[in-house]
C-alpha cells in the first residue's frame, strides 16, 4: 500500500495509566481495564464527532479496527462512558499487539515497547513499567492515526523517546516534527495529545522524483517530458494533477512510516500548468471506467495476486502500477469479489445476465488508490444502471435507498421511464460486506461538486 494522507493523530503517554490498561486484566490494583481512557476536553469531542461520522449505537461507540503491518483486531472509539471517552478493544483479546510488551521486540515484531508480558502478579506487572529505562527504551508512547477517508480504521504504532542504540528502529526522533511536539505536550498527568492535518494529493514514486529532477536541471524540460515512456508520462500526469501536501503514513511500514511531502522548486511550481499540457498531449489518461476496463484484457497472474490481497484485506493498487493492463487486472480480481457477493444480479434492476453485469466502484477508481479493490466499495449494477451512477444521474443514500438526480436527467423522456420506477427504491442487500455508508458519502460530494 502506498503512503496515504493523515487527518489525524493522537499520542498517549505510556505512563501508569497505559501500562496498566495494556499490560492485561488482574482485577486489582488498577489492571481491570480493557480500554485507554482519553480527553474530555471539548476540542477533543468536537474533534472525533466530525472525524469518526459513523452512526452511534445505543452505547455510545463507534465501531473500529486497529491495525498494524502484520495484523488487525477489532475495537471500539466509545463517546458515552460513566468516566470519559476511550479506545477499547474485546477483553477475551486483550489490548492490540502494537501497544503491548515483548521480551524481544523488533522492527519486525508488532510490538515495539519491551518487558515480560507473562505475570500474573500485578506487582510484577508494575515492576516492568519501572524497568523501561534501564531496560534502554526511554519513554515510550502510543500512536493512532487516522487516514484521511477512513472513518472506521486506526493505525497504531509505539516510539520510543531517548532509546538506547539497540532500540533505535523505534527512536521518536522517526515521527514528523509536528508529531514529536504533540508527544512533548503529554506527560503523566496530562496522558493524551492530538492534532488533525490538511493532507491530500499523492506522494511522488522514486520514478517521479527522478523526472522531476530531470526536468529541473534541464535546459529543456519539455524535451525530458516528450521522450518518457507512456506508462512513466502519465504517472508523472497523475502526481501533478494532485501532488501531496501536509502529511503522509504508510501503514504497510512498521515505524518508518512517515512522509512530509515537499514543496515544489520556484521553477517547477510556475511551469506547472505548461508541463501538464505537454504531459496530457503526449500521455493521455487511459480509460478508469469500470465497463471499459472489465472488457480489457488481463493478466492472469495480476488477477491471481489481486485475489490474494483482497483476502488478506489489501485493498490498495498504487498509481506507480495501475498500467492499462493492470487496471483490467484489478477490476476483474474485484469483479468476481463484487458480483459474487451480490449473486449476480444487478442490486437495482435484479438483471442477471452477465453481459450485461459490472462491478461498479463507488468511490471511483481515480479518486482513491487504498480502495480500488475493496469489495465494500463496489455495488453490482446493470450496464444502464452503472453509467447513471457514474454519470451522478443515479445517487445512493447512506440506508441504500435510490435518488434519482432528475436535474442531470433532464427531458430526456426516455431516460426517465427507464429510471422512474426505482426512484425511492432500496438496494437488494449482498451477502455480506454491504455498501460502505462513508463511501456513499464520498460519492454523493463528488457528484456534488461536479455539479
């Protein structure tokens, strides 16, 4: 997976209070919680209330997954509690692997902070926490971030203030700078610290940042844009169409993760707008429409690897990659993920001829390179039902229910008999794995904006 943009960040200290609630469950001396408590300040309320729109339950709680490079376990962002808002996870789990202690942690471990996490003693239990410093961790802490467009996932990882050199790989020093002041804002008392980034775009591939460099130093830019490789003109098109700004995590990385995007030279950023024409005339952008991309011809290895990550959850296919090949590769490896999970019937019109099936993204392709397989952000339409959800004629609600945009319909007569009678209408439920409700949402803005 590719870096991706951050929109938030939260450190905890891993003082007492986390020690305990990481370590395990004794039920005394403090070890009963299966939860990090966090800030009741109303910044911080009013923070997480727009970051995390996912319907509140009865209990106040916001379902979520942690992940790490190697793993994921379920949890909970829970607003209502007798106390404060914290982060929690299923007690029969215990806490996530990244925040926990190890007797040998690593850079490939999922644990970072290290300690034995055997007793069954709370005595002993604290006596770990004491031996951190001389154990050349330094003082550690813990991290959530939250990509941006991901309501549902938090990213955790633990650092490492003042290791010794045999902790290094963990060193605090590897996190942004913006990052390190709010770990410098948390201290024993005073437990968690976050802040919320404007970030977007993309990040530069090694590729890139060679042409870039080219076209730099050359005295004749546009000749080293003419003579590039198709396939390297448009994914330098792609990157300054969008390129990255604020901050950026690569969750595929255990701890260096991070990636502070740089502004562009004086000379790059004025001859933008020109170096884009000559790129869109030499290189001109293939085909992301999923009806045209499933009649294009695959890979049939790609498809056997796509397939794969998508059952380990994988769901990115970067810029650098999406070659036109790869991209009918791709959407045939999502394809048979979507179109099997609805049964092979069109969700609107029930048609289940297969000609006329496609599996239609609703995040578009182009739009974001972390879900263009993942199967909840696909819906199995009819080839009539497809353009008019691309097109913005057809919109989705959050409950699955079917707007007709009557506005983009028009007076074409024709056109509204074809689409009048599911106006109002609710999607036929998949299998599993329904439409993602924070994916709807992003296509019913961009809809919004094109308008």
């Amino acid at each position: 997976m590719a870096a991706q943009p951050v929109e938030w960040v939260l450190v905890i200290y891993y003082g007492t209070s986390a020690h305990r609630a990481a370590y395990g469950r004794f039920g005394n001396k403090g070890y009963t919680k299966d939860y990090i408590q966090l800030s009741k300040k109303e910044g911080f309320l009013d923070s997480v209330r727009r970051l995390f729109p996912v319907t509140v339950g009865k209990g106040g709680s916001v379902p979520l997954i942690y992940k790490w490079p190697t793993e994921e376990t379920p949890g909970a962002l829970v607003f209502k509690s007798s106390d404060r808002p914290h982060l929690k996870w299923e007690t029969r789990l215990g806490a996530p692997k990244a925040w926990k202690m190890s007797l040998s942690p690593s850079d490939a471990t999922a644990e970072t902070i290290p300690g034995n996490p055997t007793h069954s003693d709370s005595d002993a239990a604290e006596s770990e926490l004491a031996m951190l410093g001389r154990r050349g961790a330094g003082q550690p802490y813990l991290i959530a971030i939250k990509l941006h467009d991901d309501p549902t996932t938090l990213h955790l990882r633990a650092y490492l203030r003042g290791p010794s050199s045999a902790y290094a790989w963990a060193d605090l020093k590897m996190v942004p700078l913006l990052v390190q002041e709010l770990a410098a804002k948390t201290s024993e008392k005073s437990t968690s610290a976050w802040e919320t980034f404007d970030s977007g775009g993309s990040v530069p591939t090694a590729v890139v940042k060679q042409i870039l460099a080219k076209v730099e130093s050359s005295d004749d830019p546009i000749a080293v844009l003419s003579d590039l490789d198709v396939e390297v003109g448009r994914e330098l098109t792609r990157y300054l169409r969008h390129p990255g700004y604020g901050l950026f995590f690569d969750p595929t990385q255990n701890h260096d993760a991070w990636i502070v995007p740089k502004p562009h030279s004086e000379r790059l950023e004025t001859r933008a707008s020109v170096f884009l024409e000559t790129l869109n005339t030499r290189y001109p952008a293939t085909t992301e429409g999923d009806a045209a991309a499933e009649v294009t011809e695959p890979d049939s290895s790609e498809v056997e690897a796509f397939q794969k990550q998508i059952e380990v959850r994988n769901y990115s296919v970067a810029d650098a990659s999406a070659t036109m090949k790869t991209r009918g590769s791709a959407q045939r490896a999502f394809a048979n993920a979507v179109k099997s999970n609805y049964g092979y019937r069109c969700a609107i019109t029930g048609i289940e001829t297969k000609d006329f099936l496609v599996a239609s993204h609703i995040v578009p392709w182009s739009e974001d390179q972390s879900i263009r397989l993942d199967p909840s952000n696909g819906i199995c339409l009819s080839l009539l039902m497809d353009r008019a959800f691309e097109k913005g004629h057809l919109l989705i609600e959050d409950d699955l229910s079917i707007r007709i945009n009557w506005l983009k319909v028009g007076s074409d007569v024709v056109l509204r008999r074809q689409l009048e009678p599911y106006d109002g209408q609710k999607l036929t439920q998949p299998k599993a794995g329904t439409a993602h409700p924070a994916y709807l949402q992003r296509r019913r803005a961009l809809v919004a904006l094109a308008i």
